[in-house]
C-alpha cells in the first residue's frame, strides 16, 4: 500500500506532462487549421509542364567503414607481420553542394526532377592500431583527412500536398549516380569511382513575389560496397598496407541541406 501511495505524486506529475502536451498539440492544430486564405504568389506557376533552376546548399559526408580484423601483411623485406588495426570517421564536417534542375509536372500532386550536382566535402578518418600501444596502453592513433568531390545526377519522384496559400509540404524519394572525382593513391583508402545511392527527403515550396523557394533536407545512402578493395595491391611503400587493409567494406552517407531556386 505504501508503494502506491509514493507512486502516487509520480502519477499525477506524468499525466500533468502530457495534459499539457496534447493541449499545446492541439493549440497547434487549431492554429494552422483557423489560417486564413490569403493572396497567392505565382498562382500559375505550378502548371507549367517543365521548368529549370538551380540549387545551392550544405551537406554532412559519412563513411561507414566494416573493420577487416587481424590482417597478415608482407613487408618490403620480404617478411610477414600481423596487424589489426580499426578504423572509423572521427567527426562531420560541413560541405557545400550546387547545381541545376530541370522539373516534369506529371499530375496535380506528382512531379519527376532531374538535378545535377557537384558536392564538395572532406572525411576525417582515424586508423587505431591496436597492436601498437603507448604508456598509457591506448592504441596508437593515425588520423588522415580525405578530401571529397562528386559529381551526381540524382533523377527523384517529388509528392506534393495540395497548395495552401503560399506554401506547399512534399516528400521526395529517388535514385542518385555518383562520380568521384577525388581518389588518389595516396590515400590509405580509397573509394570506388563510381557509386549509386538512393535518397529520400521532405521540403516545403514557398511561392515568393518573384520566384518559388525550396527548401529540403534529404538523406543519401550508398547501395553496395564503396570501398575499392583493389587499392592495396597499388600502394608501394609496404608499411601502409596495415591501414589499406583495415576495412573490408565502406558505405558512404550523407545528409544535406539543399535551397532550389525556381
């Protein structure tokens, strides 16, 4: 008995917390519902069966990297040493992406958009070797920066909701080629040329005086292996290949945040 009655102001406190989120859920609904009509922007503008623009924005680049495990490397020497060594992408750094499109209307609610595109980024990859420990007993530590640039072509299927004044919700889905323009041999990994990603994202279409403004925020996925497993057989100075071996697998990743111009 004594528990429920302790658990009793614990209760009570709960159901205050979502009394108050449903009612502000609601004042929210009721607001958006109780919007007047007003004039619309360019009321004709999304009858027009094709148009063009172009598209600026920031993105977020990342790799998820499948370690290899104990690796048996042959040295320069001639003799065989095991290594392991784990690998990740330390942090995110910001990108930029820009480029054009060109938009099909093919019903009152569905559009098909071809936008291509250049995205310029960098990857911060740490390499753990964990064979090699300092005083301290942590593994030693090689971090290495590999810069980015791709040209893509992503082809998406664009569903909008009906137009309210001046905005317009959608959600997009589509399928992105890739080129990458940045691998080197120098790099301790190094990415496939070409890769194919699919993307799905939401946005809002906002009818300005002049022109339509579109914000989206999309996530890419890579489809398939990324990583170039051929690049060790290339790599000449031996000592490297403990981290040219270190993942078996590479799916890159992004997130970016992208404003169209129509």
């Amino acid at each position: 008995m004594s528990a429920i009655i302790s658990a009793i102001p614990r209760y009570i406190n709960t159901m205050k917390r979502t009394a108050i989120i449903i009612y502000l859920l609601a004042a929210a609904l009721a607001a958006a519902l109780a919007q007047d009509r007003t004039v619309e922007n360019r009321p004709y503008t999304d009858l027009r069966p094709f148009h063009f623009g172009v598209v600026v924005g920031t993105h977020l680049q990342d790799v998820e990297l499948v370690n290899a495990g104990p690796q048996m490397i042959t040295l320069d020497d001639g003799t065989q040493q095991e290594t392991l060594v784990s690998v990740d992408q330390s942090r995110w750094d910001p990108g930029i992406n820009v480029g054009v499109l060109g938009e099909f209307r093919l019903s009152t609610h569905f559009q098909f958009r071809v936008a291509p595109m250049m995205y310029f980024g960098s990857r911060h990859i740490v390499y753990r070797d964990l064979k090699t420990l300092d005083t301290d007993g942590n593994p030693d530590e090689t971090r290495k920066e590999m810069k980015s640039a791709y040209i893509a072509c992503s082809a998406d299927i664009i569903f909008s909701a009906p137009r309210f004044n001046n905005h317009r919700p959608y959600l997009m889905a589509g399928l992105v080629p890739m080129y990458n323009l940045s691998s080197k041999n120098s790099d301790y990994l190094r990415l496939k040329r070409q890769t194919l990603s699919v993307e799905i994202g939401v946005g809002c279409d906002f009818y300005l005086p002049f022109f339509k403004l579109r914000p989206e925020l999309k996530f890419v996925y890579g489809l398939g292996n990324s990583l170039d497993t051929k690049h060790p057989a290339e790599i000449r100075d031996k000592n490297l290949l403990k981290f040219a071996q270190s993942a078996s697998e590479a799916h890159a990743k992004m997130i970016a945040l992208s404003f169209y111009f129509e």
